[in-house]
C-alpha cells in the first residue's frame, strides 16, 4: 500500500471545519448539506479554482443509508424503525451501505484533484495512510481490509485487532474525488452496530436479494477509544487531523466562493430530490 507523500503531491491544503455549524448557506447544516457541499468542493478542485480540500464534519443521530439500500424490500418499514428511533435518514451519493452517525463520529472528506490519473484504490490509501499518521503516537496496529460482519463493509475497512472503527467511501466528480470516512471515536459502537443490524432485519425480513447486503455483528466493531484503551474525544481528533495536515502541507482557510455556492445549491437539490420518498416515509413514522 502506498503511503500519502507518494500518492499526494501538493503542497497546500485547504482546512474547513464544519463539525459544529449549525447551518450552511442558509440552509440546515444536515448530511443531506454534507455531501452537496463535497460535491460543490469536488467540482471546484478539479477545475483548480480551490487547492485540495480536508473538511471536518459531525452529524447527531443520523443514519447514512447507500444506494443499495434504498433497494431493499421492506426500506420503507426500515427507515421508520430508525425515525422512531429519533434518527434523521439520508440516502447519500456515494458509495458503500448503511453507516450511523452521531456526537462521537467525526467524519473526514478529503477533496483531491487530478483523479484521472489516480486509481481508485489510491485515492482510499491516501486516507488510509492519513489515518495511520495522526494515530502513529496512539497505535501502530490499524490495519485497512475487510472485516466481513460490519456494516457498510469494504476492502479499506480500518480495524484493530480485527475490530473495525472507520469505513471509507468515495464519490467523484469530473476530474475531483471526495474520499469519505468515518471515524468512531467514542460513545456506543454497541447500540450504532445493534440499530443497523434491526434495520437490515426490519428492511430486508429474511428474503432473498440481488444484492448481498450484511449480516451485522457488533461484537466485530468498536470505538477507537474502547480499542485503544485511551480516552480520545471527537475534539481531540479534530486536534489531530489539523495538526497531521500541517505536517505534511502548507494549510490555508478559504470561504466558500459564490460560484462553489452556486455548485452547493445545484447539488443540495439534487440531493433532496434523491431523498423524496425517505423524507415521506420519515414523516409517516
């Protein structure tokens, strides 16, 4: 696996922080809002109007759901269970299947350039390597593979002792990618894994699918901080993240430019759009 200096080549790093913005552009600051403004991001990076981009965000009690799960034969019972549940559901844009969030997730979105002459693959090692180097002083023991019984399984699955802790996700547009993780730092890795297994339960009751969707086992996640055995916080990552990237770049704070804003709005209704039937069913529950 290559690390980051040998996939990342630029020298200058956009930070935004989003982790506890209540609103963006006037609207509310949701994972709906999340993933329009990574697209609105993607696209400014490739048309070079923004330098690369690592952006922070927190979501309380929302569940991710993927585009396959929106396949499901019972989703909409699904996605009442989660809303009775006092979970906001929002089906994304980009790869990988249903995710939890809340307080003690952060997510990281890193927004690169140049796609076209990065492999997929690539692009999950920078994360990947990223991870690995905020956390060199913490453990030495994250490892990136598959572990079969979490949810929203993949090949960079980031794990401990067999036990995941973060998925990673990517989604590009034109010539810009935005590679997606979530990091669970603390709080209830139980109780996030539980609810989507019920969800699978509730959504899928038994019958037999196209689509080879988990059989989730808790016991094969965690929290960083519970497999580490040392209490990190949500803050304490951010912290890290800031300080990793001033390692490794030069970094720069820059507002959202009126036409990255025009992208956002384009791309927030079009994610609106996409979630037309999962806002009903919500309504229902």
């Amino acid at each position: 696996m290559k690390n980051w200096q040998e996939i990342i080549h630029h020298t200058t790093f956009r930070y935004i922080d989003h982790t506890e913005e209540k609103t963006f552009h006037n609207m509310s600051n949701t994972a709906l809002a999340s993933f329009a403004i990574d697209d609105a991001l993607a696209t400014s990076v490739s048309s070079e109007n923004s330098p690369p981009a690592l952006r922070l965000w927190v979501h309380p009690k929302t569940i991710v759901l993927g585009i396959p799960d929106a396949r499901l034969p019972y989703i909409d019972e699904g996605v009442k269970l989660l809303a009775n549940q006092g979970y906001h559901v929002v089906v994304r844009n980009s790869g990988g299947l249903a995710v939890a969030l809340d307080e003690g997730v952060l997510n990281l979105s890193l927004v690169l350039p140049g796609v076209k002459h990065l492999s997929i693959h690539e692009c999950y090692e920078a994360m990947v390597s990223f991870v690995q180097y905020m956390l060199q002083d913490v453990t030495q023991e994250i490892e990136a593979y598959e572990i079969v019984e979490s949810y929203c399984p993949g090949d960079y699955d980031l794990s401990i002792n067999g036990k995941k802790f973060a998925g990673i996700s990517q989604r590009r547009v034109r010539d810009g990618a935005a590679i997606q993780i979530y990091l669970d730092i603390e709080g209830d890795s139980l109780q996030r894994a539980s609810l989507i297994r019920n969800f699978y339960d509730t959504s899928k009751k038994g019958e037999e699918t196209k689509f080879d969707y988990p059989n989730v086992n808790p016991d094969v996640m965690g929290s960083l901080s519970n497999l580490t055995g040392k209490q990190i916080t949500v803050n304490d990552m951010k912290q890290r993240v800031l300080s990793a990237l001033q390692e490794l770049s030069d970094v720069v704070e820059i507002p959202f430019s009126d036409k990255e804003l025009d992208i956002f709005e384009k791309r927030y209704e079009q994610m609106v759009k996409r979630n037309e039937k999962v806002a009903e069913w919500q309504k229902e529950a």
